[in-house]
C-alpha cells in the first residue's frame, strides 16, 4: 500500500486536511493571539480596535469554515449541482491574509511612522485581495472552459481521452461538452491535492453523475510521472491536463511526464496543456514566486525533448495553453 493511497484514504475517509492546512491553521490561531496580546499596549484606541477585530474575524471565519464542512456532510447524495470541492482556507486566505496585512501597515505607520515599511505591506494587502477575488471566481462552473483547439484530429469517432491530474473532474466536464460520441475518458491523479476538498475523488464521482457521463469515465489512482503500471504504449488517441503539471515541481519530473504522454499517445495523437506560467495573472495568485513557474519557452523545448511536436499555443483565463502532437 503506497503512502499516497494511505494518505488519500485518510482525507476521504475522516476528512482531515493535509498537514499545510493544518500548520496554516495554527499560524493564523497565533497570529490571532498575538494581535488580542499586543492590543491593550497600543495607544491609539482606533488601531487598537482595528487590532483586536482581526482574530474576531478570523474565529468567525473558521466558525463558518465548520458549519459549511457540516452542511456538505449533511448533503444530500443526490444533489444535482456541480461540487469542485475549493478547499474552504483556498477560498479565504487570501482576504484574510490581506485583513492582516492592512492592519499591519497601519499599525506600522501609525506607531512607528515607518511609511516605506507601512506601504509595501497595503501593496502586499492588495496583492493579496486581488489573489482571492480571481480564487472565488476561478470556482464557477462557468470558469470551466477550454481554449478552440483541433484536439480530436487523429480520431474523431469513439476517442479514447486521457485526463491527467483529473482532481474533481472540472476539465472532464468541460471537454464532454464537445467530445465526438462514443468517447470514453480516463482520469488520472493521485487524489491527494490540499486545496480539493477529500483530494477529489468522491467529487469527481458526484460530478460525472451531474454531468451523465459516469458510464463513460473511467477514474485511476497514479503518479503521472510513470504511468507504466497503469496503461500500455499507443492507448490514447488524445488527452489534457489543466493546471496540473505545473504543480510536479523539478523539471525531471515535468520532462518525466512529457515523456509518459509521448508513450501513451497514439501516433498522430494530440494533447492539450492548460499552464501556468510566469506572467501578470500568475503574479496576482503568488506575488514574485510566479517566477518559480517553468516559462512557455522552456515548456516547448522540453516538449521537443520528449518528442512532441508543438502545433498551437495561447492564452485563456489568463494560463497559458500548448497544443502537442505525437508525429
């Protein structure tokens, strides 16, 4: 039993969160502490004020945070809206990170007079607020969409799809709205994403029902890196992969993976990335660690490494996309 099975089990299971979530939860519960301790010490009773109301928000968030955990549980089985599963701390850490930081510049500013210091934090704060607004939107059915490429070109009856980093299911439903009849997808991903609620599983299994093509998805539990116990040479006729492969983190796991997709693809076969790259919207969600992101130019040659040919490139929603090609 691998320790990612173990760990998916976990989530599913008893619906504890991944150890970061944990850790974020006790760094915001001290920060909370700190801020009602520091309080009675500030002379201005405004800022005071200002202090102590930041851990009353942040217990009201985590209140809420329960009762929404709660509701889900209670839910019924039968539901028939789509459930992507944004982790509750995903949605709201990034209005509640910029609460602090605007706190702390004017306390920074108002105590200290340190105005350098006091603006480059409200920057932070904005920052911040900006990353959770593209969050919130980012989570709507309506987001779910996929750029105007030929990806069926090899294959146009009864294609055989790949799903890689499937999550919750968001770019299978998407790509069912115009996938020819008689295709089948199958999903691949490890089901241990911090930020899906549960990993993702369960709710990929709730959203295929919602969208009526459970009959038509197959779901695998596997490392994307080397898909050799799970599929053959030459299986699929086509794939994608939505923000997923950006997350792999060192290039010869990225390069790894490239090399997977060229053996599983038929000959001919096409597939879609949808990426994250360094760029304005990237720079919204994580500030100068965008620059982390491997660049378009760098995804295009490790695409030719792996024998890939490059057909198509792009932006949608602010990602970057690269439509390949097994020649």
């Amino acid at each position: 039993m691998t320790a990612s099975y173990i760990r998916h089990e976990i989530i599913t299971k008893t619906g504890y969160r991944p150890l970061k979530a944990l850790v974020f939860r006790i760094v915001l519960i001290g920060l909370s502490a700190g801020l009602w301790l520091l309080a009675p010490g500030v002379q201005s009773l405004y800022v005071a004020a200002f202090i102590r109301a930041i851990p009353v928000v942040i217990a009201s968030t985590f209140c809420c945070e329960a009762y929404v955990t709660y509701k889900r549980s209670r839910s019924s089985p039968a539901r028939t809206v789509y459930d992507f599963g944004w982790a509750f701390a995903a949605l709201n850490y990034g209005w509640m990170l910029s609460l602090a930081l605007f706190g702390c510049a004017i306390v920074v500013q108002m105590i200290w007079g340190l105005w350098v210091a006091a603006f480059v934090l409200l920057m932070l704060a904005v920052n911040a607020f900006g990353n959770n607004s593209y969050m919130r939107i980012s989570k709507h059915v309506e987001w779910s969409t996929l750029p105007l490429v030929d990806l069926f070109k090899s294959n146009r009856v009864n294609p055989a799809i790949l799903d890689l980093g499937c999550g919750s299911g968001r770019t299978t439903v998407a790509l069912s709205r115009c996938w020819p009849d008689g295709a089948t997808s199958t999903g691949v991903d490890l089901f241990s994403a911090g930020y899906i609620d549960g990993g993702g599983r369960s709710l990929m299994e709730h959203n295929m029902k919602v969208a009526g093509i459970s009959s038509k998805v197959t779901m695998l539990q596997g490392d994307m890196t080397d898909m050799k116990p799970l599929f053959k040479d030459s299986t699929f006729d086509c794939g994608v992969s939505t923000f997923a492969m950006d997350h792999l983190g060192p290039e010869t796991r990225k390069l790894a993976t490239l090399r997977e997709i060229h053996r599983v693809l038929k000959p001919g076969g096409r597939f879609l990335f949808v990426l994250w790259v360094p760029g304005t919207v990237t720079f919204l969600l994580a500030n100068i660690a965008c620059l982390i992101f491997t660049t378009e130019s760098k995804w295009r040659e490790m695409a030719g490494r792996a024998g890939l040919k490059v057909e198509q490139c792009g932006y949608i929603n602010g990602a970057w996309y690269m439509l390949a090609e097994k020649p």
